[in-house]
C-alpha cells in the first residue's frame, strides 16, 4: 500500500501546474493533501479530482485558507472532521480528518504556522497540546495508524538546514521542538526518521526567498507518525523533491506498507 502525504500550496494552483500528473505517477492508494484553500464550488469547472478514488474534502470557513483533503482508492469511512476541544473547536480553519479505510486509521493534520506573530503563536500552542492529546488514544490501538501532515515544526537539527540561525523562529523554537520530542515518547514513530536514520538531512518545505530551492535550504516539517503496530508494516519512506516542487513548496512525502 502506498500513502502520500502531501501541502500542495493551494489545489487551484496546483492544479495549473499540473499535478494530475503526479496523481498519476505517485499512483498512491491514499492521498493526504494540506492547505487545500478551495472550497468545493471555487475548483475549475472543467476539473475533477481523480477518477476511482473515494474523496472527503474540509476546507476551511475562510476562502483561500487553510483546507485538507483525503482520497482513497477504496471506500473509506470518515470518523471525525477536527480535534475538538477549545481551540477552534469546531475545526472552522479546516485542519483535521480522520479516515477509516479497512482496518486502518489515518489522521490527516495540518497543523497551524505560529507566523511570526504572537497571537497566532498562542493559538498553535494551545491547539498543539490539544492535538497531542487527541491522538493519544489511538496509539494503543490494535490496528495500523497513520498520522500525516504538514505540521508546521522541525524536530532537530538534521531536519533543518540553519539550526543556529531559525533558533528563534516559530517552527524551530526550543519549546516547540520538544514537544515533538515528548509527541515521540508518547509511542508515535517517526516513520522517515527511522527509516534513513540519524546526520542525514532531507527537507520537505524550502522557502520562496534567497534560493533556497537551489541551495537546498530546507526544513522538514512534513511527516508520518505511525503507531507500533504501523511502524511493523513500512518497506519505505522517501520525500520526492524531484518533480513535486514544481507543484508546491513543499515536496510530497510518500509511505510505502506492507498491508
């Protein structure tokens, strides 16, 4: 089974810059798209998702915001839209959706860019410590796992390509960093991490500003926490930089399973 996990940076704009293509090439069983910003009447008219796949799309309230998406080439029952809890309780920023396909679970997250602004660094927070303690239940689950997404922090300093110079950067901040660590001590694995191992830095998301692309100036920020029982089941994991930045800014990060 191959799962794809991927911030396509808008799907309108994706869609221009061809990512049907990797629709068809990538050939995955389960997509996980982030920061989709459409609502359903805002796609070309012309332009349907992928044929045969199942699909449930939650986009956020605010046009041009935020969004996730998940498609699968087999039926899929949809648990729960959002985390809940007191921050944006009602999911109204479109970050969270939890599919069940077979006996398999798979948290779709987006989780929130502090910004560089204050306010917006308390709301991650805050909606961080909510979110971990939202999936911690189905750690201990008997079933395969799967949490994605483009959450928004870069573990260690393999994970980014300036440590000393993003130290006070919002995705980069000592507190943030570890709390990913305590998200790991709870049980989740780090699907790429394990896989190629530690002193090896691969990104998932480069910025548009001073050539990073070109320089390999990156940040992984895009990941697959599995639970015990999924981490048995990987073959591979592989970030695709090659071909998906010319869709997004971010790379597709694609999870290959034994199941």
């Amino acid at each position: 089974m191959r799962i794809v996990s991927w911030n396509v940076n808008g799907i309108r704009a994706a869609i221009r810059k061809g990512i049907d293509s990797y629709f068809q090439s990538l050939d995955a069983d389960i997509w996980m798209l982030q920061e989709v910003r459409a609502l359903p009447e805002q796609l070309p008219k012309d332009w349907d998702w992928p044929d045969g796949y199942s699909l449930h799309l939650h986009p956020a309230e605010k046009k041009g915001y935020s969004g996730v998406a998940t498609l699968s080439k087999d039926s899929m029952e949809i648990v729960q839209v959002g985390k809940g809890g007191q921050y944006d309780s009602t999911d109204s920023e479109g970050r969270v959706i939890v599919s069940k396909h077979g006996e398999m679970i798979c948290i779709n997250t987006y989780l929130p860019s502090g910004s560089n602004k204050a306010e917006r660094q308390e709301f991650k927070e805050s909606w961080m410590e909510e979110w971990r303690q939202f999936i911690r239940p189905y750690l201990d689950l008997n079933t395969p796992v799967i949490v994605c997404g483009d959450l928004n922090i870069a573990h260690t300093e393999d994970d980014i390509w300036n440590p000393k110079g993003n130290a006070k950067q919002s995705g980069f901040l000592p507190h943030e960093r570890e709390w990913f660590s305590e998200l790991l001590n709870d049980g989740w694995q780090d699907a790429f991490r394990e896989f190629i191992g530690e002193g090896v830095k691969t990104y998932s998301w480069w910025s548009n500003r001073g050539q990073a692309r070109v320089k390999d100036r990156g940040w992984r920020i895009d990941y697959f926490l599995l639970n015990p029982v999924a981490q048995k089941m990987v073959k591979s994991v592989s970030i695709k930089r090659e071909g998906g930045l010319e869709i997004s800014d971010h790379a597709p990060v694609i999870l290959d399973l034994e199941y």
